[in-house]
C-alpha cells in the first residue's frame, strides 16, 4: 500500500516538536507501507535533509511555503462559494495533486 504524506513542516532534522512529531510518524508508517511525502518549507532544505528523509520516503518533494495572506483579488465576498481557504491558499505548484 502506498501512502501519501501532507506535512506544513519539513520533518528533518527534527529539532523541534512539529517536526520531531512528523518525522516520528513517517518512521513507523515506512516500515509497513511505501511513503510519499509532500511537505511544505520555510526555508531551504538541505542536501542531507532531503538524503536523511529518502531513507523513510521513496518520493519526497518540497514546496516552499508562503504565509497566508488575503489579498483584495482572492478576497471571498459574502456570496462567493468557495471557501476561503479555497480562494487564499491556493497554489500551482500543488494542483497536480489535487485531480
């Protein structure tokens, strides 16, 4: 079974409690199943970071993330039908996955 892995943090090196969290969790998870892990970044990821998780995760791709921030043009009014999250968080890179 193949399984994949949303994380908002990198997960290593994990010095810190999301990221200790996260990568506490693909451990187990690699050992039974094949993992795919997509994270979101706030800054660089380095060469060994990416080598240190493709020994739990056969796929690992990083995004950077941005903060969210409404801008005028994805601001939802009162009748619009999608969320907010739908109109303010969405970002190319990832709608790939999203079919």
């Amino acid at each position: 079974m193949r399984v994949l892995f949303l994380s908002r943090w990198f997960p290593y090196p994990p010095d810190n409690g999301s990221r200790l969290r996260m990568f506490n969790l693909l451990k187990p998870l690699s050992l039974r199943y094949t993992v795919d892990l997509i994270s979101f970044a706030s800054e660089p990821v380095t060469d060994g970071g990416l080598a240190a998780m493709r020994r739990y995760c056969e796929n690992v791709d990083v995004v950077r993330y941005r903060p969210f921030q409404l801008s005028a043009r994805r601001r939802p009014t009162h009748s619009s039908t999608l969320a907010r999250y739908a109109t303010g968080c969405h970002d190319p890179c990832l709608a790939g996955f999203c079919a």
